[in-house]
C-alpha cells in the first residue's frame, strides 16, 4: 500500500567552503563585504575595526566593487567564405573582480598602528593558501558568495589619503573560477511520513513514497532556485543496501550499492570541482571503490533551474532511520 509521503525544502545556515565560517553580518542599510581566506578568519571590508583602524572602501560609494554582473563568455565561430560567421558554441569564462580596499590608523606601528593591518591583509589574500571566498549581504538579507583567489593589485598602494594621519589603499584584483556566485544552501528531504497513513492523495499517486522494511520509492518535484544548473550533494542514512537515483527530465541515472547499516552516512558530492577522494564517503571516510565500483564510472546529473522531476529508490531500508536527502547551493548570473 502506498503512503503519503512528505517532501520538505528548507534553508539551513549557509555552508561556506573555506574551514572558518564567514560571520553573520549586523543590521545594515547597504550592501555588506566579507573576505575569508582558506583557513580564516574572516576579513569585514565594509565595517569600522575597533581603535580607529578600518578596513573599508567597499559599498562607500554605492556598488563599488567591480566585475559582479554578468560574467564573461567566450564564442567560438568559424568564419564563412561568403562573409560573415556561423556561431559554433559558447562557454563561461572565470569571473575577474576588483575589491577597493582601504586600510588607516592613527599610528603607524603597534597594536592596531597601520603596519600590522598591513600584514594582515597581505597574510589574508596570500594566494599560497588557496581559494577563499568573498561574500555581499544585502540589507533584505540575501546573500552571494564568489569562490575566488587573489590575481594582482596589493603591490601597488595610493598612499596618502586624506582621513588618517596614516592611510594606504588598494584595487585588488581577484579572480572567481567558478564565476556563478552561490546562495546559501537549500536541502530536499526525502522522508516516511510521520501518521504512516496508508492512502494516496487523488490524482497524485505519482508523487508518493512506498515504504516497507525492504523498499523507499519516491518521486517528487524539485523545485531548484537560481539561474545557473547546480551538482547536488546526496545524503543517504543507513540501513540501506542500494540506492537509485534518476532525473526523470534527462532519464540519466546513478544506481549504487552503499551497503549502510543502522547509524550510517552515505554522502555524494556530485560536483566536478570536488576531487574524486571526497566524492562518495561513508562517515567522512572515502568508499568510492566499495559503492561506485571499477567497471564504469557513475552519471553524476545535475538539476536545471526551476522544476525538476526526479526519482529516489532506497532497497533494504528501515521505517524511521532510513532516509534521503538531496542538498545544493543556487548558483546565479550575478551578485
């Protein structure tokens, strides 16, 4: 008999990829910069620092970082005897944008004195310590994130401001390699209901879970915000011996065997930029040959912005400890 099922989205605090989260931003009237380095901690660009030093410059003057709209293309054509061309494809290209920063102080040396600020920044976008990410917030409480590394611009400094007795500032020039900026995390649960109640709404038998000791088979509609495609993150608690999941839009499926016991995690992360030992982990520890298997590599699909038809099968689960979850950060066009 089918049961009712219940498919839920909800917004968790953001996920951020450099280890030291990037801080909550106060109440403000205007857009709100953060810089977090691999590593951390976290830079506030647009906030007053405590005894008169300030790293600022940032949203100042209204929107003045540049290179946050639209990222760039490139097209490849082939020129026609005739004259004129015939347009053979196009891809993204990595996003440049430029962060004018500025640093100033009533000393020069000591606590908060300008040459420790300066160390701190330069330490800050060293870009031996890998990507980081740069944040706006804006005042409604929507924020984007850009994955990105420094590029240029801190080893020419416009000295001389007028503010401070002691002030320095900078256009650093950086560069997002993905070049969608990213929302904060969205999840799609994929849960037994709770009353257990064994019928079917009418006329929506389709989108309905059936569950039994042996079997979880779901189909929903995923709504994906956004403009850009997204790789989703799978999580899948044990027991559970397969696991089926196919995009009913494309029909491209990923069928794999975790074999989870009680207590167990299986976590997929389908994205291309994710190097291939964190990709299928079990518990945090790699299991890629266990599950995925040697003879042929897995369909890692993507979800397209908008409504996505998609398909979750789980064989050997348990009522109330088995279940699913698909998790994804939108990607947009701009900041």
């Amino acid at each position: 008999m089918p049961l009712l099922a219940s498919v839920s989205t909800t917004a968790p605090p953001p996920v951020v990829v450099p280890p030291s989260p990037t801080p909550a931003p106060p109440p403000f009237d205007k857009e709100y910069f953060t810089w977090t380095p691999n590593g951390g901690p976290a830079m506030i660009l647009s906030d007053a620092a405590p005894s008169g030093a300030f790293m600022g410059g940032l949203g100042d003057d209204g929107r003045s970082v540049i290179g946050l709209d639209m990222p760039p293309q490139e097209e490849f054509d082939t020129q026609l005897v005739g004259g004129g061309e015939l347009a053979n494809g196009r891809r993204w290209m990595a996003r440049p944008f430029a962060l004018p920063i500025v640093i100033a102080s009533d000393t020069l040396d000591g606590d908060m004195g300008l040459e420790q600020h300066r160390r701190a920044l330069m330490a800050s976008f060293n870009p031996a310590r890998g990507d980081g990410e740069f944040m706006v917030a804006y005042p409604g409480g929507v924020r984007r994130y850009l994955v990105a590394s420094y590029s240029s611009g801190l080893d020419v400094a416009e000295r001389g401001r007028a503010g401070y007795p002691y002030q320095d500032g900078w256009i650093v020039q950086m560069k997002a390699r993905d070049p969608f900026p990213y929302g904060d995390e969205q999840i799609v649960a994929f849960n037994p209901p709770e009353d257990y109640e064994f019928y079917a709404p009418p006329g929506d038998a389709e989108n309905v879970f059936y569950i039994s000791s042996a079997n979880t088979d779901g189909n929903a509609d995923v709504f994906i915000d956004g403009e850009v495609e997204v790789w989703p993150e799978w999580r899948i608690r044990g027991p559970v011996t397969m696991a089926t999941l196919t995009n009913r839009h494309t029909g491209k499926t990923l069928r794999i065997t975790p074999n989870l016991t009680a207590g167990q995690t299986l976590t997929i992360r389908t994205n291309e930029r994710v190097p291939m030992t964190q990709k299928v982990t079990r518990n945090g520890t790699n299991v890629w040959t266990s599950v995925i298997g040697t003879a042929n590599f897995p369909v890692f699909w993507t979800l397209q912005p908008g409504s996505n038809r998609v398909t979750v099968l789980l064989t050997g689960t348990v009522p109330g400890q088995s279940f699913a979850e698909l998790r994804y950060r939108p990607r947009y066009l701009n900041a």
